[in-house]
C-alpha cells in the first residue's frame, strides 16, 4: 500500500514510540513529496493530520542551503552546520529575512534560498539552493577548513533562527496536546538536530521526547512498513534499541589491519584491557597513531553516534521507560541533554 512521505515519518516515530494514549507527532525535513513539515497527534494507533506546510516554504531546506553556502554538502553536512553554530554569537547577524514565521504561517524568501533553475547561484558548473543575492548580501560562500569569520556567526544565526521558528510553530499547532499529555515524538531530518531537541525537551509540558533514532529519509523504510502493519492490525512493537549492527571481534579487527592496501604496521596495534577512555592517552602517545573502540553491536541510526546512550541505560524489562533519561522531571528516547547556556559576545550589526 501507497504511504506519503511525511507519513511515513511520522509512523515511525509514533508506532514506534511506545507511547500509550495521546501524543503530538512532529514531522520537519526538507520535502517529501509536496510536503515539508508535518503536525498532528496519534491516538489509539492512528495518525491525525492537524497541518502540513508544502514546498518551497521548509525549513530543512532553508538550512540545507545555509548549508551549501557554509561550504558542506547540502543532505550531508547539515551536523556539521549544527556543531559550528555553539561556537559562533547567533546575534551578531541577523538572518531574519529569510523567514517569515509568526506561529501560525511559514514562508520562506525564495529570492534567497530554496531557489530552483535559473535562480540559483551558479559557480563551476554547480548550482547551488540560495541566489546569487544571497551572496551579494553576505558575501562569498565560504571554502575550505581554514576561514571561520564571520561563518561560525552565520552558523549559530541560522541554528537560533531554525530553533524559534520550529518552537513557534510546536506551541500554535502541538501545544495544546503537548500541555494535556506531556508526550511528543519527532522524525524527519531537521529531528537529527539535537540542539533543537534540547529546546523541545525544554519546553513547558514537555515530559517525554521520543525521536526516530533513523530520523532521515532512511527512517521512512520503517514508517511505511510500521504504518502499513498497523492498517493490516498488527501491533507494532516499541523501538528499545538500534543496536542492530554487525559485531566485530578483536581478531577480525586485527586480520582485516594485515589485510589492507595500505598495511598497517602490527607492532603498533595494541589489545586495551582496560575499558575506555582511562586506556586512551596510552594509546594515542605515539604522533600519528589512532585509538578506536569497537564493544558489542553497532547500532543503525545517523543519529547513533550523538544520542543513543550506552546499551546498559536503555531499559530492561524491569526498568519503566520513562525512567531511560530524565531533565528536570522530563524523559527522551533517545536521551537529549539540556543546555540553557546564553552568548555573552557583544551584538554588532547586521549585514545590509
């Protein structure tokens, strides 16, 4: 059976969750079909629709070009925008002209960003999602590894400008929900920005945060299976884990070192018996050398390596789920972390 993209993810946050009764679902990445943001709530198995705003009004777009523009690859160095941003002062720039977004509507500057044909900026025979006014406001897209100023303040500008725009829109379409049952669940690329779902968990009445581990479009192979098992009434099994991976044994580990191109010298490969990080620093003293640790199942998410906490604090069956991580009273799974830090850089001018 046909499933729409945006609902596809948002079975897989929600059939997934384990939540029981009532919950806000939350759907925002760049385009799914026609749509780019999604919210609704589930309530005894089903999905309800309560809005979706479509292309070219998105903000996974809107940041996937600031994307290309910061010098990654738009659908790919998204994160590495996100861990920019802490580093940079969000008031130093103002970006607001790229989004119109009182709560209740979103529209995005298409004279910007998410531009299509002719529109965009070209350079080398590529075309780019933003305009060549947007470099006539902000200057050359930036290149290479080595020039952070003013980048790191475009970063943390377009991440608190993301962030206001997601939590206004949450509180006119979800807050109600949120504020009677304390539970929302999150998929679609933009849920890979931790940082926004640390605002998410922050918010009032937020007691529980569940997001899609697979929150990209990866995530939607298990929505649609999820969301077509539900209609067929099979019940969906919560998601406890995504260590669903392959396990790797030391001596795999070492045989396939000895079976590399490269031939890496095995008198420099060391077998740490103590767990770490503590055996680390040993391992890393000589220059040039690498530490990696490898315990267990690898997990299958994108987000796997920046939220979900080790095996041993996922629940057992003994274990409540709502105890798996708490902030203040509030639970997520994965685990978010709180951070309530404000920039204390001076503000200078915008851009004009």
């Amino acid at each position: 059976m046909p499933v729409e993209h945006h609902l596809a993810h948002a079975s897989s946050a929600y059939h997934l969750s384990g939540f029981e009764g009532r919950c806000a679902i939350l759907g925002i990445d760049g385009k799914g079909e026609y749509a780019t943001t999604f919210f609704g709530y589930g309530e005894n198995g089903r999905i309800h629709k309560i809005k979706e705003f479509y292309d070219p009004d998105s903000l996974g777009g809107l940041y996937g070009a600031l994307t290309e523009y910061l010098g990654f690859e738009m659908l790919d160095g998204e994160f590495k925008v996100m861990g920019m941003a802490p580093y940079g002062d969000p008031k130093r720039f103002d970006l607001s002209r790229l989004l119109e977004c009182d709560g209740k509507d979103l529209r995005v500057n298409t004279q910007l960003v998410n531009c299509i044909g002719l529109r965009r900026y070209k350079k080398d025979g590529k075309g780019y999602y933003f305009s060549p006014a947007l470099i006539d406001w902000l200057g050359p897209m930036r290149e290479g590894d080595e020039i952070d100023d003013p980048y790191i303040d475009y970063a943390a500008s377009i991440q608190a400008l993301l962030e206001d725009a997601a939590l206004k829109l949450i509180d006119h379409y979800l807050g109600d929900i949120i504020r009677e049952t304390g539970k929302i669940c999150f998929a679609g690329g933009v849920a890979l920005n931790v940082k926004l779902n640390q605002r998410i968990i922050a918010l009032p009445g937020v007691k529980e945060l569940f997001v899609q581990p697979a929150a990209s479009d990866a995530g939607t192979a298990i929505g649609a299976a999820s969301y077509a098992a539900v209609q067929a009434g099979e019940k969906v099994a919560p998601m406890e884990h995504v260590y669903l991976g392959p396990r790797y044994t030391t001596e795999q580990c070492i045989e396939a070192c000895r079976q590399h191109p490269a031939k890496p010298n095995g008198k420099c490969w060391r077998t740490p018996r103590r767990k770490p990080p503590s055996c680390w620093p040993k391992a890393i003293r000589w220059p040039g050398s690498r530490a990696a640790w490898s315990s267990g199942l690898e997990p299958w998410a994108a987000a796997a390596s920046s939220a979900i906490p080790p095996r041993a604090e996922w629940p057992t069956s003994s274990t409540p789920r709502s105890n798996t991580a708490n902030a203040g009273g509030r639970s997520a799974r994965p685990c978010w972390t709180e951070s309530r830090r404000k920039s204390s850089r001076p503000t200078t001018p915008a851009p004009t």
